[in-house]
C-alpha cells in the first residue's frame, strides 16, 4: 500500500535521470529500500544481486557501518564548512594529501567537486585558465573520443559523443571536436592491436592539423570509454595517445570517473598504462556513492602556470559545496576500506573470476564479444557473429534484457546498442561472481 502511493508520487512529483519521462510515467518506478554487500532489497522484500554497483559507483558495496560512523562523526561535528575567504575543514585537506600521495606522476593538487559533471566542466575551465596564462588563449579547441562520455552539464554533453545528450543545445559546440575510439571490436582499421594504436594515434594528429595545430587546448579520454559500451583500448592505447599530445603540445586529461577507485584493479587506471596525465578527473568510487563528490586533479605545471597567472587575483571557479567535509570524511573511509580493508584486493581476484566466467559465455549464439579489465566489463550481442550484426531494435531489446535480468534477481546495465554492461562491487564473493554469470546465461537464453 505505501509503496503503491510512493510510485504514484514518483510518477506525479519526481524527474528522473535520462529516462523517457512518458515511458517511466507509464512503467513505474522499482523503488529500493535497504541494501547489504552486493545485495539491494526492493519494496516487495525481492533481493537482487547488483552487478552495476548502482551507477557503476558503490565500489566498496553497500552497509559498512564505518563509512556511517565517519559521515555521522563528521555531520555532528562540522557539517559544512566553505572553501571560500581560505577557510577549510580537516577531512577535506586530509582527503586531497592522501589522494595527492597516491595519483600518478606529479598530480599533486586536487580539486573537489560534487560529482563527474562538474568536475569535467571544472577541469575545462581550468584549461582555459591555464591556456591564457600560458599567453594562448587561442588554445580553445578541444577534442574526445566517439563512444565518449564525460557527463552531462552542457559543457560536458558536448565532449560527451552519445546524442541523447546534445539535443537542443546545438551541442557539441564548435569548438568541441570528436575522433574515432579504440573499438578492437568494431575497429574498422583491423583487429591487431599496433594497427589499432597507430589507427587512434594517426586520427588524433589528423584532426589537431586540421584544427591547427596551436588551437588545440586539450585532448580528453576515458581509459576505458564505460557509457559508450565499456569499450576496452589494447594495452598501450592510453600511453602512445599520451604521449602524441606531449609531442603536439596539448593538455591530455584522463577521465577516470568510471575506471578509478579499484574498478579496472588500482586506485587509477592510468597508473597501470604507465601514464600520467596533465588532469585527472574523478568521482563515484571516490566516496562510493554514499556521499556526492568528484575531484580534479591537477599536475605541477598545470597548477603552477595557473596560479602564477593568476597572482594575487582569484582564480574565479568554486561551487558551494566544493570540498564538502562530511563527503571529505566519507571519502577517507572509503580509501581506508579499498587499501586496509581488502577491497582493491579482492576486486582484482574478482574481477579475474567475472571476466574467466563471461569468457565462458562466449560460445552463447548471441555473445558478439567479451571484454573488460577487473570489475568492469561487457557483453556484445549480435544476431550474426560472423558479420557482427547489432541486435535489431537494441534500444528495446535492452529493455527487455533489463527486465528479464532483474527477474532472475540481476541488475546490469543493458545499452541502447545491445551491450550489457558489469561493474559489480569490489566486495562480491566467489558464489556472487558466479551467480552473475549463471544469471547471465539464463538471460540469454531468454533472449534467444
Ligand atoms: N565522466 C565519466 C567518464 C562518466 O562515466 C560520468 C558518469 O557516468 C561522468 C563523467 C559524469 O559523472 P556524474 O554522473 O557524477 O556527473
């Protein structure tokens, strides 16, 4: 009774998140109510297995009391506490000098945000401040990838290659360019990882000469492209694009809102690639989901050159809740848990387990392909291996696959273009690892 007139209050009061407003009006929503492990409880007391950590976010799983305690501890003590006039709060300064000692290279200075959005938007306007400081403000270009996301501020949707998220908005804008993305699987350029390589390597240059070359500001990449359909480069990807845009002299930021935080295995994916990138954004696994927060992390030269154009003038960028302490204290926790808690490392055992039971899915008339690193990773389905053909009507079949999964007590991410996407918790078990898989396959056979 009280949750058939919370699903009309929904349906009455509460926009939800790219959905189809009509068709969630009609559908519903499935609310949920408690949450232990890798298990989330809905209104009707059915327990589901989250294979998506919500929104590839609660890394560390769901009901650890200590990550409460930290948040409670911090909300009696000091709930709030601004940025602004050089005030500050200590789990936030701890926060930043933890991260700083364990980001790659010289990424020393980390900026807070309130999640991905907004610290891809922060990490843009820094550029440009550091462009003009530089003397070249002509620096305005910018370039991502196809299959890209990178949120869903305007600013962001335009980086972000997904066109659900550019209408209205005459996005991208114009002065947000876009080249092909490393898809060994669909890769036109062959399926050999050097080609492959060389194929991004050559599509980068291409496009910062057709721009010109003293236009182009930065070059933004995800180590793995997650809402384009977890899209894995070859090993090797991420450092010989790094290291193009040191050669042509623009700014290389990887997006690590999805890959860090023990989703593909260490803290950032980037390290593993031997990559350090001139920005780094981050969020979700930060404070795994239980608090908003993201974080921009800026290299010695980038933070420097910003400040010392800056001087004694502000550098005019903040948001209210920027560095918020209780979203501070929680992240600390959240990293005590990944490192002293085991979670970094029984996510790597993990993921080695989903990854060899996917694979074992591969002989499945529908499995196009298998791909992933750690807890991160993908199916491909296709009506026709041979040829690769897409799912007809993906978008709907999708939703039927959702569907049927969450019937088999499942929750994946199904995408619009026939991909079903894992990002299971780092705390999942040996039988929960295996459980996804075996719901998996009775899915498919569903779907058949
Ligand atoms: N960047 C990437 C790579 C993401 O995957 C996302 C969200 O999924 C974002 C940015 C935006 O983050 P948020 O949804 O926290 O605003």
């Amino acid at each position: 009774m009280l949750s058939n007139s919370l699903v009309e209050l929904d349906r009455a009061h509460l926009i939800h998140p790219v959905a189809s407003w009509r068709g969630h009006e009609q559908a519903g929503v499935r609310l949920l109510t408690s949450a232990k492990g890798a298990t989330v409880t809905d209104t009707a007391d059915r327990h589901l297995l989250d294979g998506f950590s919500g929104l590839w976010c609660v890394n560390a799983g769901y009901g650890h009391d200590s990550i409460v305690e930290a948040a409670s501890r911090q909300m009696r003590e000091l709930p709030y506490a601004t940025g602004y006039f050089g005030l500050g709060s200590e789990p936030a300064v701890r926060l930043a000098a933890e991260l700083a000692e364990r980001a790659p290279g010289d990424l020393n200075h980390v900026y807070f945000t309130l999640g991905g959005s907004d610290a891809v938007d922060s990490s843009v306007r820094f550029i440009s401040y550091y462009h003009h400081a530089k003397g070249e403000p002509q620096r305005d270009q910018f370039i991502s990838l196809e299959h890209g996301y990178h949120g869903s501020s305007t600013v962001g949707a335009g980086l972000t290659a997904l066109s659900a998220f550019h209408q209205g908005f005459g996005l991208p804008y114009p002065w947000q360019h876009k080249i092909p993305s490393s898809y060994p699987y669909r890769n036109s350029a062959g399926t050999d990882d050097a080609s492959n390589i060389a194929a991004s390597v050559a599509a980068l240059r291409a496009k910062v000469a057709e721009i010109g070359a003293d236009r182009v500001a930065a070059f933004y990449a995800e180590p793995i492209q997650g809402s384009g359909g977890v899209i894995v480069p070859p090993r090797g990807w991420m450092k010989a694009m790094r290291d193009t845009c040191l050669e042509l002299g623009i700014l290389f930021v990887a997006d690590e809102v999805i890959t860090g935080f023990g989703r593909t295995g260490p803290l950032f994916a980037c390290a593993e690639d031997d990559v350090v990138p001139d920005l780094l954004t981050v969020a979700k696994g930060l404070t795994s989901g239980y608090a908003p927060m993201g974080a921009v992390f800026l290299s010695e030269h980038v933070y420097n050159t910003i400040a010392d154009g800056a001087g004694s003038s502000a550098v005019g960028h903040g948001f209210t809740y920027s560095a918020h302490p209780v979203s501070a204290a929680v992240g600390l926790e959240v990293l005590r848990l990944y490192e002293e808690g085991g979670l970094l490392a029984n996510g790597r055992v993990m993921g080695a387990r989903l990854m060899e039971g996917l694979q074992s899915l591969s002989d499945h008339p529908l499995v196009g392909d298998v791909r992933g690193r750690g807890m991160l990773a993908a199916l491909e389905l296709v009506i026709d291996k041979e040829r690769k053909t897409p799912l007809p009507a993906a978008a709907e079949a999708g939703r039927r696959i959702f569907e049927r999964a969450w019937d088999c007590g499942l929750i994946i991410r199904a995408f619009a273009h026939g991909c079903i996407g894992y990002a299971p918790p780092l705390c999942c078990t040996e039988a929960e690892i295996d459980a996804i898989v075996e719901k998996t396959r009775r899915v498919l056979d569903l779907t058949l």
